[in-house]
C-alpha cells in the first residue's frame, strides 16, 4: 500500500517581480530653478561702489538680527520656566489641615467590614466513591442484568468495519438454550461440561465470503475462559435470508475462539462457492477477524453501558 506521493505543489512563484508594479516616485528632473538673483545698482554714479560701506552695513543688520534671536529664544525659556513651576506648585497643593490636624488627633481609620453571619458552603470529607468498572457487570451473571438477545448483540442490517471502508450486510441471527445444538459435537461437548447458558449466532456475508458468529455465555468469566482453553471444532454455520450454504462438504473454513468476561464468541468463515480457505488469504482472514471484532465491541459495550447506569443511579 502507497501511501501517496504528497500533496500538490502551492503554485510554481514568480521570478522576483515587483510587487508594487514597480513605479517611481517621481520622473521630473526640475530644480531649484536657473534665474538670475538681479543686478541691484546702489546710487546712480556709474562709478565702482563703496564696498567698504556695503560690508559694514551688512555686517550691523547682521548683529541685530543675532540679537533678536537670541533675546527672543531666552524670553521664551523664561516663559516656559515659569509655566513648569506653576504647574508644579498647583500640582502640591496643600488645601490645609483638616479638623482632626488642628485638633492634634489622627483622622479615623476606615472602618473594616464585620465578618458574615450567613451559613458558609461545606465540604464532605468523604471522598467519592470511584466510578464503576465496566467489566465487573459482564463477568457475572449476577451483576450483568441488562437485557441481552441476539437483537442487542447484533443491531441493524449492515455492519461497517475498517473505517468505513468495509461494510458485511447481516443475513439470519438465532438464540438457543441448547448450546450443543448451535456447535460442532466436539465444541458442544465442551460447552455443555462448562455449563453453557445460550449461545447467539449472527451471520454476516460480503464479496462472496460468509461468517458465522456465536457468542456464549457462561455463569463467570473463570467458566468462560476454561471452555475456551478446551475449545475445539467450531459454531454451526447459519446461513438464510441471501446467505447461501457454506462450510460444508468438504471445504476448508477458518474457526476462531475468544472470551471476555463471562462471555466466550466463535467465529467460523468460508466462502459461499465451497472454495477452501487458506492460510495464506488474507481477505477471509480479514473478514473473519472484523466479525470477530465487532462481537467484542459489543460485549464491552454491554459493560460501559451498564457501568454508567449504575454511576447515574441514586444511592439508595
């Protein structure tokens, strides 16, 4: 099985384009401009100026606007100073002593909340009991008395497995008191020595391969657990309602055995064309070990859904 080759590639990039459609800011080459300043003449004399005259002129507006500058720049500090002292002074106000300064005494302090008389929440000291375990109700007869028929363990007309991804259509189901007649005369005689209760049979077909499941059940899991070590032979199998005849006449099927609890399941599988299965087919052994699976489930089931019944229930 592959498990892919990855996912699809997000798009194939650009080559460094620019995003911002590459634009400029600005394509003029302008200038400060390339006029003239004028040709100012001083005096009408077309004779050479006093440059002398000129410099010291210039040099004296020059001082002035210094000057300016800077008796302005220290007029603002000086404004600016005061300002931030104001503010400091309003901020430390003291609106004077209060009653109890001029009278020597301390002020009051506030007077604390005085504690409640209404009745306090209380706690148990005993811890809570822990929740029940599940497999305690399907491990004795006494404990696991929920109602149980072959409707219960195999609900529905279809069974899907894997996902999804495997989906048994169900054909007949039964219930017997007799386990020996629900078994092979070899698996019957050790069921019977263990004090079988009933066995529950449920077949279940898909792609021409047919399965057979029964689940027994037993006074304790201890009874359970020995007809499974002793199991040999296999589950009659059940076939009706578009399940044609299989294992039978000859060909090779597969047998399984297994307990959980007080309960002990089988599973037999063939083909419905009276092909032997082998070792080596891997979809009847896949359809075999789903059945078998799914029987299981749902004894389990039976113990979580009884467990959280009793956790609900109201102590008595």
């Amino acid at each position: 099985m592959s498990f892919g080759q990855g996912g699809p590639q997000w798009g194939s990039g650009g080559q460094d384009q620019d995003p911002y459609h590459q634009g400029q800011y600005g394509g003029g080459q302008g200038g400060f401009g390339q006029g003239s300043y004028g040709g100012d003449r001083y005096g009408s004399d077309p004779g050479t100026p006093d440059w002398a005259a000129l410099a010291d002129a210039s040099a004296a507006r020059t001082r002035r606007r210094r000057w300016l500058m800077i008796g302005g720049g220290a007029l603002a500090t000086a404004l600016i100073a005061g300002a931030v002292a104001t503010a400091i002074v309003t901020s430390n106000k003291d609106d004077g002593p209060t009653a109890s300064d001029r009278n020597g005494t301390l002020p009051t302090a506030p007077t604390l909340p005085q504690e409640s008389t209404q009745p306090q929440p209380s706690f148990s000291s005993v811890a809570p009991l822990p929740p029940p375990n599940p497999k305690d109700f399907i491990s004795d007869r006494k404990k696991d008395t929920a109602p149980l028929s072959a409707d219960t363990l195999f609900p529905g007309k279809k069974l899907t497995m894997g996902n999804g991804s495997r989906v048994y259509t169900k054909g007949l189901t039964a219930r017997t008191g007799n386990c020996a007649a629900a078994t092979t005369p070899a698996l019957g005689g050790v069921l019977e020595r263990n004090t079988c209760e009933q066995v529950f049979r449920a077949t279940y077909v898909k792609d021409g391969i047919a399965v057979t499941v029964g689940v027994a059940t037993f006074a304790n899991e201890a009874t359970a657990k020995k007809a499974v070590r002793e199991a040999k032979g296999g589950v009659v199998p059940l076939p009706g309602a578009g399940v044609p005849t299989f294992c039978k006449g000859g060909p090779v099927c597969r047998n399984t055995y297994n307990s959980y609890g007080r309960y002990a399941y089988f599973t037999i599988t063939g083909y419905t064309t009276a092909k032997s299965v082998t070792t080596k087919d891997t979809k009847a052994y896949q359809t075999g070990d789903d059945i078998g699976e799914f029987a299981f489930r749902q004894i389990v089931r039976r113990g979580d859904d009884q467990a959280k019944a009793a956790a609900t229930r109201p102590a008595q």
